[in-house]
C-alpha cells in the first residue's frame, strides 16, 4: 500500500507563503513565456548582424536570462531556500550517494525508455536538444554553464518549488501531474509556436522526466536533491554531447 505520509505536503522542507507563489509565478510566467523567446530571439535576430553568430547570441541571451532569473527566484524564495539548505546540510552525504544511486538512475532509465518511445512515433529530433546542440557548437562552455548549473537550479525553484508545491497543498499527486505537464510544455512550446505540431510528442519525455524529479521531491523531501537529480542528469548529457564533438 501507498505510505500516506509520502504524500503529505506539509513534510516537505520549507514553507511557501501566497506572496512568494504568486511573484513566482509572475516572474517564471514571464521569463519563461515572454522575455526568454520572444524578447530573446528579437534580440538575437537585431544584433546578429554586429556579431555574426545567431547561435552564439541566443546562448548568451540564454544565459542571461537564466542568471537573472536565477537572482530573481532567490530573491523570492530567499527564506524556503535557507530552510532547504539547512536541512539539506544535516544529511548532504546521503543525499548525494541517494541522488548517485537511486535518483539519477531512475531520472535516466525514464529519459532512455520514454525518449525511445517517441522515436516510434516521430523521427524528428527533439527541438530543444537540437537547440542546445546547436549553441553548444558554437561556445560549449557558454551552453554547458547554463546547462548544468543553473538551468537545474531555476527550472526546479519553478517547476517543482513554485508549481508543485502550490498544487501540493491540496493534493499532492495533482502538484506532480500539474507541474510535470509545465515543465515538459516550456522544453517544447517555442517549436510549436513554429510550427512543428509534432514535438508534442515530446512532452511525453520531458512530462515524465518532470514526474521523476517531483518524486525526488517528495521521497528526499527537499528541493536541493531534486537539483542535484536535474543536475547529474545535465551534466552527463553534456558530457556526452562532448565526446561527441571529438573534444575528448
């Protein structure tokens, strides 16, 4: 049977007030669907032509709307992220060796199988890792800082921080439906913007890596090893999309 505790919100580290929701969801709703790709590619497109790369630019564009969203979120959250921090810090190696062991593996095995699932019904690439490949080509260690730290960072704060946790409250498995949904629309919106009606496969992949990190969330009841989950997850795909370069 379900252990009922595992789906008690008010278990998880740190306490949200209404004030911090509603300018979280204020700002990410902002960046995330107006500054990052309409602003952002605007951006791109008008200085490209000082300097030469649009590939290049929406990588720094990226980077710093991602730096900017990053100071925003702590500036919001600042008390939840003391709080997390601090519990997190009681039992950081068993966190770790858990994120190592269990977390990543299982955040791995869901990308691998969902990602070939949709493979059956489309053979066209994922949008967004075509994207990031293509900046990576550009300035690797430009793509790979926003990857790897503060992608994971920002995106969990929102998805899971912010729109989880204001679903949770009610109940708990609706915040980790609701919130994957989010968190796989925003990785594949700007190409349906576009067009390409068909990367709505691709919410099923990045829906369900969204759930894994929800549940890392609620087992490890803290936001820091969900990070650490979406951290290791990123930095192995960046490794890889290394080797592939040849640059190793």
């Amino acid at each position: 049977m379900t252990d009922r505790r595992l789906l008690d919100d008010s278990l998880l580290t740190g306490k949200l007030t209404w004030n911090m929701v509603a300018y979280g969801y204020l700002t990410g709703g902002a960046m995330y669907f107006f500054s990052a790709p309409l602003i952002g590619q605007y951006l791109a497109v008008l200085l490209v032509g000082h300097y030469g790369s649009y590939s290049l630019l929406l990588g720094v564009l990226n980077l710093l709307f991602q730096a900017i969203m990053l100071v925003t979120m702590v500036a919001i959250l600042k008390d939840f992220i003391i709080e997390s921090v601090r519990h997190f810090s009681k039992g950081w190696k068993t966190e770790l060796l858990w994120g190592f062991s269990v977390g990543f593996p299982m955040m791995f095995i869901t990308n691998s199988l969902l990602g070939g699932l949709v493979t059956l019904f489309i053979s066209n690439e994922s949008a967004n890792e075509a994207a990031i490949t293509q900046q990576a080509q550009s300035n690797f260690a430009l793509i790979a800082v926003t990857t790897i730290i503060l992608a994971p960072v920002v995106e969990e704060l929102f998805f899971r921080g912010i729109i989880f946790r204001s679903f949770s409250r009610y109940n708990v498995v609706l915040g980790m439906v609701v919130s994957s949904l989010f968190f796989g629309f925003v990785h594949i919106y700007q190409a349906l913007l576009a067009g390409d009606v068909s990367q709505l496969y691709y919410l099923i992949q990045y829906g369900g890596m969204g759930l894994v990190l929800a549940w890392v969330y609620v087992i490890r009841r803290n936001i820091l090893s969900a990070i650490f989950v979406h951290l290791l997850n990123n930095a192995i795909s960046m490794v890889i999309l290394w080797i592939s370069f040849g640059l190793l």
